[in-house]
C-alpha cells in the first residue's frame, strides 16, 4: 500500500512543473503576466490601488489573488481571457511591505509578481484655502502684455476679508521667478515697474496672498506675456544732407529693423522712396534719393527742392529731416576723333575722311590740327562745320612721310575742349613710278622755295 502511495505522489508530481515564479502543468502553458503598477509610497491609512494585467495562452479562466504582506490579508479575483485587475488596500502601520500578486489558470498552473510598498505616517489634512472669491486679481488677469521697463499697475479686489498687507508675487511656467513685494497694503493697487531683466515670455501670472495667511490668496485666472518694448524708429542725421536725384544717402538713427524699413522723401514736387531698406545693426540705413519727380509735360521743374525725410516700419515712423535734392549737373560737352584714330596708313596725295563725334551742348565749329611727334604739324581746317562731324582732306605732297602722326579736333570757341587720336597714324610716300616721281621733283622743288 505504501508503495501505490509513493507512486501517486510521483505521477502527480510529473504532471506539475515549477520554473522560477510558475508553477504549471506538463502540456499546458502558465498564464502570462504582463504588467503590474501601484503606488510604492503609502501613509497610514491611505487607500492605494494595484492593477495587474495577465492572459492565459489557452483562454481559460484565470484566478487572481495578492498577499498583502500583513497577516491574514489576502483578495481574490476570478477573471476570463485576457485581464486586467486592480485590488485596493490600505494599510493600518507604518513599514516596508512586499505585496505578491498570483495568477492561476484553470488547470492549477500558477505565474506570480510583486511589488513594494513603503507606508509612512498618516496624512496630515491639507489647509483649506480661503475661497477665492475673497481676494480676486483683476489685472494683469490674462491676455495682456506688459513690456519691460514699464510701470504697469497691478489691482485686485479687497475681498470680504479683513487683510490688513498681501505679498505679489511674479510667477512663470508655475515657477516662482520673483516676489514683487513681500508686504503692501491691502489697498487694491500696486504700481510696479517692470524689470528689464525679465525673461520674454507668455506664460505668467500673479499670485496675491494675505502676508500672515499664505491660504488666503488668488492668482491671475489665465496667462499674460511680458516682452521687450517697441522701439520706433528715429532719426538722427543723413549725410549727405543734400544731393541729386538717385544719390546714395545713409540714414543713422535708432529702432530700424532688419529688414521691411520704409523711406519717404516729400518734396514740393513729389515724392518716393525705398519700400524695404535694410538695417544690419538697427542703426544705420543706406538708401538711395528718389530717381525722379511726376512733371507735367510743358513744365519745368526748379531747383533746388526742400524735402522732408522719415523712416518707417512695423514699430511706427519717425520725425521727418530735412533734406535738399539738388539740380542735376549740367551736361558736358564732349568731342571724340573716330579716324584716324590709330595704325591708318595714308599715302601723301591721297584724299581722306576725318572723322569725329560730339555730344552735350551743340558745338557749331572746329578746328582740326595734324600733329606729329606730339607737336603742331599743320592746321588742317580752321571753323569747320560740325554738323555733319566728317572733314575730308587731301593730304599735301609737301607732308614728311612718318609713323607718329595723329589727328586732334577741337572746339572752335574753346580749343580746350578737344580730343585727338588715340593712337599714331602714318602718312608714307605714294608707291614707286611715275606718279611717285612727279610727287618727288614737285616736294623738292617746294622745299627749295621754302613752300
């Protein structure tokens, strides 16, 4: 008979296995757990709850239990499939207490999980503030923007309590980030200059609280931003203080932003200007006078015009200088040689067209030199036309032949105003024959009169 018993044992104990925290069944898979979460401290008497999630690979019917840690404590929870359940307890001592968590399936397999849990001292009833009604913050109280360096004033209702001082305090993000006054009479009104020295940002809001109280108090109802005042441009100096049309100026001041700044020049005759300037340092633009003025056709503009100058941008427009567009210069008359105008070879005896240009101011005459070496060699034509800006010449039989000649035009009124070759020309004997000894004989017999 003993040795049936030892025997059943032994079945019994083939048919159940046990790996680490569970114990199952030989061919059957132990429920799974997958989570367990709680509180970790506790005080004397406060309720925490324990949730622990668990399945069973088989979709059998799982059986959940907890040891507390204390003696005679245990619950029970029997769920179906994929579970997830919470036990709730409280302890009555202060201590250190592993909570243990079984799961059992519907064959006996078994998966188990802890927790610990430290029990402090029992809570202590947390102060009952007085209603807020009491004492009310009414500005800032959400939505305004306070700029720094401002004095903005702060006011609140009295309330029906009797508060004889109250502390402001500053907060940002729900972090205490300065106490404004630490006590000031219960007045309703607190003017406070803003520090340069804040943050810019949009989360803050004021806390009002009675000095001898700290639970009778009330705070802004919704957020406020504080920023960096705008700065409106102004103007100090452009220099130059006066110029043509189109001229490059350079505005110095202060408040001009980065980019989008606006000039306006106003003059008697119009106006215009630069619709986004840039500013590299908040400090000096550089811009350009108008290019022109709207003139009627058949009028004449005059000279010079006193204008007004201002820059504007998103932080406002500044006071208006002074400044003074000045008459364009007058045009300059110039003259240009076009040929010969430099490696031309022309052959004495031969018949040539000189040619030039003009422009400003009509010029009625010239006079045309050659030079050679640099120096006066003839003067070709003396009050010539200078219509039609060509001149033709034969060039004398009685001419050196050489290579550094050049042609010079010049104004007939004021010979000054010239201009001559930009490179030598020559001027050779015509090709050896007949023609070239005739011309030889004749420049001789020139030369032996002293022609």
């Amino acid at each position: 008979m003993k040795s049936k018993v030892l025997l059943a044992v032994a079945i019994l104990s083939a048919a159940f296995l046990a790996v680490g925290g569970v114990a199952f069944a030989a061919g059957n898979l132990p429920p799974v757990i997958s989570g367990v979460s709680g509180p970790v401290v506790l005080s004397v008497g406060q309720a925490g709850t324990w949730t622990i999630s668990a399945s069973d690979p088989e979709n059998g019917v799982l059986n959940y239990s907890v040891l507390w840690g204390e003696p005679a404590t245990k619950s029970a929870a029997p769920v179906v499939y994929i579970q997830t359940t919470t036990f709730t307890h409280s302890y009555t001592k202060q201590g250190n207490y592993t909570v243990n968590f079984s799961v059992k399936d519907n064959v006996g397999s078994i998966a188990k999980s802890s927790i610990t849990v430290n029990v402090a001292g029992p809570t202590q009833p947390a102060p009952t503030p007085v209603p807020i009604s009491s004492m009310k913050v009414t500005s800032p109280n959400g939505g305004e923007t306070l700029q720094t360096g401002s004095t903005q004033s702060i006011i609140w209702a009295k309330g029906n309590v009797s508060v004889a001082s109250v502390k402001i305090e500053l907060l940002k993000g729900g972090v205490l980030v300065k106490t404004i006054v630490t006590s000031t009479l219960n007045n309703g009104i607190y003017k406070w200059a803003v520090p340069t020295s804040l943050a810019v940002g949009n989360d803050y809001y004021l806390k009002i609280s009675d000095v001898k109280n700290v639970n009778t108090f009330d705070k802004s109802d919704n957020l406020f931003s504080i920023a960096k005042p705008v700065v409106a441009p102004a103007i100090t100096n452009i220099s130059p203080a006066a110029g043509v049309l189109g001229a490059k100026v350079t505005i110095t001041g202060s408040g001009f932003t980065s980019t989008g700044n606006q000039t306006m020049f106003s003059c008697p005759a119009g106006g215009g200007g630069d619709t986004n300037a840039l500013s590299a340092n908040g400090k000096t633009i550089s811009t350009a006078v108008i290019s022109g003025f709207p003139i009627p056709v058949g009028s004449q503009l005059s000279y010079p015009q006193k204008c007004t100058v201002n820059v504007s941008n998103a932080n406002g427009t500044s006071k208006s200088v002074s400044f003074t567009i000045t008459a364009p210069p007058a045009a300059k008359a110039s003259i240009a040689v076009i040929s010969p105008n430099g490696g031309e070879i022309w052959q004495i005896g031969s018949t040539q067209n000189i040619a030039w240009s003009s422009a400003g101011p009509a010029l009625s005459n010239v006079n045309i030199y050659l030079y050679k070496a640099g120096k006066i060699a003839k003067t070709i034509i003396a009050k010539a036309s200078n219509a039609k800006g060509t001149w033709s010449w034969k060039v004398p039989i009685n001419i050196a032949a050489g290579n550094d000649y050049k042609i010079r035009v010049a104004n007939y009124a004021k010979t000054t105003l010239y201009d001559e070759s930009d490179n030598t020309f020559s001027i050779v004997k015509p090709a050896a024959g007949f023609l070239g000894g005739v011309t030889d004989w004749f420049s001789s017999l020139l030369n032996a009169f002293g022609k």
